[in-house]
C-alpha cells in the first residue's frame, strides 16, 4: 500500500512539473508576436520575397535613421532578410525579446495559404499584410500590395 501512495505521489509532481513547463511555453509564446517562417519555403520564393519585404520597409521607415530589431532565427529567408534591409541603409540588430528593446522590433510571419504565400510585418504598432498569389508558370505575382493596420497592443 505505501509503495502504491509513494508512486501516486512521484507521479504527481512529475505532472507537476511537466504542468509548469507547458504553462511557462504558452506564455513566452503569448508575451509577444514571435517571428515564423514556414520550412518549405523555396530558395527561390524567399529572394522575391525579402526583396519587397525589404522595399515596402524601406518606404515606411527612414531607412538610414532606423535600427531594426529582429529575433534571430536560423533559416535562408531570415539571413537573405537581413542582407536586404543592410542593403536599403537599416540597422539591424538581432535580439531575444528578454534582453530589452534595442531597435524599433520588426517581427514578421511567412507562410502557405492556398497556392501562394502570405506575409505579415509587424513594427512601430502596425501591421501590414500582403498575400503573394502564384502565375501560371508558378512565380509569386506581386499584383496586390499590402494591407496595413494599427496592430493589437
């Protein structure tokens, strides 16, 4: 019988801990708006994309004047992104949320929907948005342009 209590208990606070780590993961995700690049974006894809992510940028903020902070992130587009907007005259710095603001925060979201990609920037309390359909030979069209709103706070 006491080996029975002694193994409810060990396995409560295992649970107990697994509980907090969860918890502790759902709210560093919900601190702040993280930045998220699908894995199977193309090579390809993420050279047209960075480059008009990086213009639209640039017509927005005063490029030789702002220093953009971004989370690092270990995949292509995030390093072709930031050879662009060096490239356009921004600073860059590249920071965790934790360490304090540094920059004016750019965070941004590329991912699938339906045949063609959707991209979402965040800076300076706005957010802007541009869906990027496919032509027929399978490029990304740059027919719309972006939808910007002043983002939830």
């Amino acid at each position: 019988m006491k080996i029975i209590v002694l193994m409810m208990c060990l396995f409560t606070i295992s649970g107990c801990a697994a509980l907090k780590e969860k918890l502790e993961a759902i709210a560093e995700r919900n601190r702040g708006y993280g930045s998220y690049v699908a894995p199977d974006i193309s090579k390809s894809d993420a050279d047209e994309l960075t480059m008009d992510m990086s213009q639209f940028l640039m017509n927005q903020l005063p490029a030789a004047k702002t220093t953009l902070e971004l989370e690092p992130l270990k995949n292509p587009l995030h390093a072709m992104l930031l050879d662009q907007l060096a490239r356009k005259g921004f600073g860059i710095v590249e920071s965790m949320p934790q360490t304090g603001q540094q920059g004016e925060q750019l965070r941004y979201l590329v991912t699938r929907l339906d045949r063609g990609l959707l991209v979402r920037l965040r800076y300076q309390d706005k957010e802007a948005s541009r869906f990027y359909d496919r032509t027929v030979d399978g490029r990304l069209s740059l027919r719309t342009g972006y939808t910007i709103r002043e983002a939830a706070k």
